[in-house]
C-alpha cells in the first residue's frame, strides 16, 4: 500500500473514531432518559422504542469496535 492510501485509511480510521465518541455519548444521553422514565412509562411503547435505539446504537459501536482494527491491520 502506497503513503497517499495509508493515510487516506488514517483519515477514515479518525473519522470512525469520532463517530463512535460520539454514538456512545448519545447512547449514554439515551439510557439515561431511559433510566428517568417513571416504571409504567419504561414498559410501554416509549419505554421499549428507547430501548430499541439504545440496543441500535450500542451494535452500531460493536460494530465499529470491529472496523477500527481492521482498518489500522490494512494500514501495516
């Protein structure tokens, strides 16, 4: 792989990594509106669409938790 590649793999690896700060400081914000909803609230369909979003975005940073790697393996 040629410098100009490895960089723009870099760039991208930087990129992601932003992405996930930033998916998981939501998720965070989420779970924690979650965790405030009074019971009744929590098990209805507010409850289980925070839910929903919450499970999304933690299998999205999964997700990048894999990527990031590969993407630095690819720069070797």
């Amino acid at each position: 792989m040629n410098k100009d590649r490895r960089k723009q793999l870099s760039e991208i690896g930087e990129q992601l990594e932003a992405i996930k700060e930033q998916l998981e400081a939501l998720c965070d914000e989420e779970q924690d509106y979650y965790d405030n909803m009074p019971e009744g609230i929590q098990s209805g369909e507010r409850g289980e669409k925070a839910q929903s979003a919450i499970e999304n975005m933690e299998a999205a940073i999964d997700a990048l938790d894999e990527a990031l790697p590969a993407i630095e393996e690819a720069q070797a």
